[in-house]
C-alpha cells in the first residue's frame, strides 16, 4: 500500500503516519475520516441506526445491525461495505449516503481494521 493511501485524512501533514496497527494510527488518520464523513449522523446526540463512530467502545459495540467493524477482518465488516458504497438497497445504504468516501480514506479505514483496529481505550 502506498505512503499516500496509509497517510488520507491524516491530521499531521508532515512525516509518515504511526504504525496502521497501533492506535495512533486511529487517532491520527481513522478518526478525522471519522469526524469529517460519519459524525453528524453517528457522533454526539445524533445516533441513527443506533450507530455511534465517536467513541471506541461504540465502533465496537455496532448498532441496529449488529457489529459494523470486526478487528482483524475487513471483508465481515459492515462498516467497510458500506463507505465502499457496496450496498446499494436494503437499508442503511451507502454511506455517507450524498458522496463517496475517497478511495485512499477507505482504503485507511480498511488497512486499519485488517491490522486489528487498535485505538486508544484499548491500550
């Protein structure tokens, strides 16, 4: 994978991104994808399909559907299929439903959750 996908939606614009295993990689490239796509339907008050990505407890803990990122496995996790804009009718839908996330942010978000989707709390 290269330096340009590991580093999409990374905070520090200079020096290359922590370990994609560690949970600064989280911290530093995961969360502001995160922040910036998924938050104002699934962060603070707002928690639609009862899914929050603000916390690691809630990615973990998924929503309506059950879980929606699966440490270690891309390919079972909902979360991935739907920023991928893989499913197209039953419900949720794609997310973020008006536009795609890059294909270097799902491709972050997907080399994180294959190398375990570390974050903080779980140090």
């Amino acid at each position: 994978m290269s330096f340009a996908l590991l580093t999409a939606g990374c905070t520090k614009p200079s020096g290359p991104p922590p370990p994609v295993d560690s949970p600064a990689y989280y911290t530093e490239v995961v969360q502001p994808i995160l922040r910036e796509n998924c938050y104002r339907c699934h962060g603070g008050m707002n928690h639609k399909g009862d899914l929050r990505l603000d916390s690691p407890e809630a990615i973990l803990h998924g929503g309506k559907r059950g879980v929606d990122v699966v440490p270690g496995h891309p390919e079972s996790s909902l979360l991935i299929t739907l920023i991928r804009h893989e499913q197209k009718s039953d419900p949720p839908g794609p997310m973020p439903p008006k536009s795609k996330l890059t294909e270097a942010e799902i491709a972050a978000v997907t080399a994180w959750i294959r190398a375990g989707a570390k974050m903080p709390a779980m140090e």
